[in-house]
C-alpha cells in the first residue's frame, strides 16, 4: 500500500531508539522527511542511521521536552529547515517504574512535566501553523494502561490518561479545521525500556526476566510481545492519508491483550 507521504514531512520526538527511532525509520521509508529529536545525544546517530536506511532527509537536535523554550525553538527551526510539519509524532519516555510510596510529589511534577506537558508543549507549537493550512496528522504515542492499569507503574498509569484526553479533546477541536488527532497505544512491545521493566520485575520476584517474558506473553492472545518495527509501521499508517478518515481514536497496538470491554 502506497501510504502517500513522499514529500511529507514529520516531527518525531524521543526518537534516538526503541518506539521512537522505529517510527522515524517506518515514516522516512516511506518518503517523509524528518526532524527527530531526544535528550540524548544519541539522536544524531540514529538520524545518519535512519537517513542511510532509507535515504530520506532526517535531521536531529538534542532536545528536553520538559523545557518549553527548547520545544519552541526545535519546531521553529524544524518547520524552516523542512518548509512545513504536516506530521507531528509525540512520544516521550516512560515515567520510572514503582508503586504509589516510593514517588514523592516532586516526582509526581517530574513525570507529569516529562509525560503531560510535553504533549501539551509540542501542540502548541504545531498546531497554529497546521490551522493556518488546513491539514495535519497528530499521533500521541501512549500505552495500553490507559484502559488496562499494568502493575507497579503508578506514575504512567495515572498520567498518560491525561494524554488521552488531551488528544479527545484535540480531535473534536481541530477536526473541523482538516487535522486529525489520534493515539497509539502499545502493548509490551520489545525494547530496551520493556527490558528496562522486565529486570524490575525479575528482581522484585525473584526470578529472571525470560521468565517474567513468558508469564506476560500468555496472557496476550498471539503470545509473544510486538516488535518495534511493527510499531513503527502502525504509526506511519495512522499518520497517513491512508488512514485519512482513522480520527479522535485511541488505537491499542496489543496483539489482543486489552480484556475491558469497548
């Protein structure tokens, strides 16, 4: 399928690896031309590497999206550099995993400034000019604990239905105006953050992380976790034309794992 975003350009964040980078790289195979960004300076090698891959432009700057001056400053000069954002991908890092007494309310600030301003941040920079030409695609990358609350992960669990909300709200506001507002919510997906969990959990347990592996992908009904690529692929989708009346949705990438009902 032809997803019609050669000459598209797109903004990924949190893209130097895992979900992040396999979104980039699925968007930049299909013809757009990125601006990626992360704290890390990791960032630019993922951007020579996705460049190379796939041969579509990619540039990089090392960005923390707690600080609203350096969001600002990322999208302005990412906007000059590729004429336009017709895409916006927002992603972010996971809040640190632990139960509600192990957080203080500084961390509680610290994460909603990672988990929810940061969203909050990259809209306000993106959408006036997508208001002003009357198209865009937003895609807030999120996960399936929105509906299915995953233990010991009391700051993400909270927070990222701040997000979802967030992106309701957007649909209903900005559909009127041509852009299109959606979530993808994933599942264990394999990375180095789900490596990060299953290390915690292992420790915790008693146990190794293959097995904690095992104990979560039987409960998921085509029992293995996704891959990043596939990941990568869904966003590309979702962000497309290909997906153009796909809107005001909050699509879980969980192999069947979500139990509650619609």
């Amino acid at each position: 399928m032809d997803l019609e975003l050669t000459g598209k350009t797109a903004i990924v964040t949190a893209a130097s690896r895992g979900l992040g980078r396999a979104a980039a790289t699925s968007l930049a195979r299909e013809g757009a031309r990125l601006a990626i960004c992360s704290r890390s300076e990791r960032v630019h090698d993922a951007a020579a590497g996705i460049q190379q891959a796939t041969g579509s432009q990619v540039l990089a700057y090392q960005v923390d999206l707690a600080s609203g001056p350096q969001v600002e400053q990322f999208v302005a000069q990412a906007a000059e550099a590729l004429g336009q954002i017709d895409i916006l991908v927002a992603n972010a890092g996971g809040p640190p995993p632990g139960p509600f007494v192990a957080f203080s309310p500084a961390d509680w600030e610290s994460a909603f400034q990672g988990t929810v301003m940061s969203a909050v941040r990259l809209c306000y920079a993106v959408v006036p000019a997508m208001v002003r030409k009357g198209s865009g695609s937003i895609v807030f990358c999120q996960s399936y604990s929105v509906k299915q609350p995953l233990e010991n992960l009391i700051l993400s669990n909270a927070l990222r239905m701040a997000v979802i909300g967030l992106a309701k709200s957007l649909a209903n506001e900005l559909g009127p105006q041509g852009i299109r507002v959606n979530s993808l919510n994933p599942a264990w997906t394999y990375t180095e953050r789900v490596d990060q969990l299953m290390q915690d959990r292992a420790a915790r347990g008693g146990g190794t992380p293959q097995d904690e592996i095992e104990r979560i992908t039987a409960g998921i009904p085509l029992r293995r976790m996704g891959t990043a690529e596939e990941f990568g692929d869904t966003v590309a989708w979702l962000a497309s034309p290909a997906a153009a009346f796909i809107h005001g949705h909050a699509l879980f990438f969980d192999g069947g794992a979500t139990q509650a009902p619609l």
